[in-house]
C-alpha cells in the first residue's frame, strides 16, 4: 500500500480514535511530571542529606544519578503502555486507563525501558558537550536553582539561550531514538520473544521502510506543522511588538494556548500514525505472503 493511499486512510479511519489518543497523551505526559517532579526532589533531599558529611560528596553524586535513572525508567515503561494503547486504538480494540500501566507487570518491557536509558545518557552526554564547547550553544554554570533563576532575570538573551539549548537536545532525542520508533510494537505483538529480538525486528521494519515512513508522516502532518509554526510566529510577533499593549499582550497568550493545544493534538496524531502505519504494512505483509 502506497504512503499516500495510507495517509488517506490513516485520516479517515482515526477520525474517533484520535481525541482518545489525545486523552491519554495528556494522562502520560501527567503521570511523568508527576513521577519526574517526586524523583527529583526525592534525589536532592537525599543526596543533600548525605552532602553533610565530609565524605559523602561521592555517594550522594551516586544517589542523585541513581534516582534519576529509576525515574526514567518508569517514564520510558510508560511509554511502552502509552503505544500499546495507540496500537490497539488503530486496531479498534478496546482500551482501558490501566493499559498503560501494563509494562509494570511485563518483564520484557521494563527490560526495555532500561535499554532505552541507554541512549537517553548518551544524549544527555553529547549535549553537555554541545554546550560546553560550542559558543552558540553556550550557558553559564549553574551550581544551584537560583543562580538558573538569577540568569533569567538579569540576562535579557537568557530565553533565546535556553530555547536554543533546548532545541539542541529535542533534535539529538529525535536522531538517537528515531530508529527505535516501532520496537514498542513488537514487544507488544511478540510476547514469546525476548526484548533483543523484538528490538532487532523493529529495526529491520524501520530500516525497510524509514523513507516511506517519513513521508506518510508528511503527509499526514505537513498542515499542522505549518500552523504550528505559523502560531509560535504570530506569538513571537505579538509579544515582541505590542508588549505595553495589555489586550494585544492577552491576545498573544490565546495565540501561545491554541499554539500548545495544537502542538498536543499533533503528538497524539504522530503517535497514533505510527501505529496505524506499522498495522496496516503488516496486515500487507500478510496478504502477500499469504497469496
């Protein structure tokens, strides 16, 4: 099946599932800033307690770090329920909120959530690296909250740095995780197989197919992308010219909302067409082999 005769499908046969697929997008991204936020202020009140020794600099580096990982791991198990919820509305299986809490119970998915913590370090390494020895890039050393806080006040170019830096790591996130995006799918459809084997089969299925999968997503989000950035550029506009205006200034917090709210549909349409794309090439497959 050509990507354009997908893309058309992929439209018309999502119609209802696609708000589903938006509630539960809003369910996960809760559930990892809650889990995220508890984590991290767990890790810095223990590590801060161990800080009070002379000693303990080392241990309490350790325990931040390992809590960390802890808490990115739960994210990453999360996204495995996350798109095993999206395959099964591409199905139109019944779905249910604590399906995406089912990579708890699997071991082969929290196996690949620790995997995938893997190549989440390696980002976060060749960032530092990025910033630190690239002048564009470059931010000042934090050692602690306020002094993140202290920067943005007194620096005027402290949001165009951070939006730069931040860009930076949604970028390498988007070429060190891009080849993994349908391991998730074997993992759930496979579950006689181990995690390694299902990893090399969505990477074979990608590695097929990534330029016909990158042009049905195209096709299928190309609109949403341009009002998107039309939005932020409008928005950017907006706050940028008529900041003593304060009705211009609250038009342009309407613009930034309906800019966010789309940026959320649009995730949960990618997710939900990645899904519906590897259904159907393999429902192809099948006829084939089958005729």
């Amino acid at each position: 099946m050509k990507f354009l005769e997908l893309a058309k499908n992929f439209r018309s046969s999502t119609r209802f599932a696609l708000p589903r697929a938006v509630f539960m997008l809003m369910i996960y991204l809760f559930f990892c800033f809650f889990s995220s936020s508890v984590m991290t202020g767990i890790a810095m009140s223990a590590s801060s307690f161990f800080l009070r020794y002379q000693n303990g600099i080392n241990f309490a580096i350790f325990l931040f770090a390992f809590l960390e990982l802890l808490s990115c791991a739960a994210i990453f198990i999360l996204h495995y329920g996350l798109f095993l919820c999206n395959l099964r509305f591409a199905r139109n299986q019944p779905v249910a909120l604590s399906f995406l809490f089912v990579g708890f119970r699997q071991r082969r998915a929290r196996r690949g959530a620790i995997f995938f913590v893997v190549p989440m370090i390696l980002t976060c390494v060749v960032f530092a690296f990025i910033i630190n020895a690239v002048d564009y890039f470059a931010l000042p050393q934090f050692q602690a909250v306020e002094q993140v806080m202290e920067f943005i006040k007194n620096d005027p170019d402290s949001f165009r740095k951070l939006l730069r830096c931040y860009i930076l790591f949604l970028v390498l996130l988007f070429f060190v995780f891009f080849p993994f995006t349908f391991v998730w799918s074997f993992v759930y459809d496979k579950p006689k197989q181990n995690f390694a084997k299902s990893m090399l089969d969505g990477l074979k299925f990608f590695g097929k197919r990534v330029f016909s999968f990158m042009a049905f997503e195209f096709v299928c989000h190309f609109r949403k992308a341009f009002f998107i950035l039309a939005f932020n550029i409008l928005h950017a506009f907006v706050y940028e010219k008529y900041q003593s205006d304060s009705n211009i200034y609250s038009l342009g917090s309407l613009i930034s909302f309906a800019s966010f709210a789309l940026t959320l549909y649009t995730a949960a349409s990618v997710i939900l067409s990645i899904q519906y794309y590897y259904d159907k090439i393999n429902e192809d497959s099948k006829e084939h082999s089958s005729n």
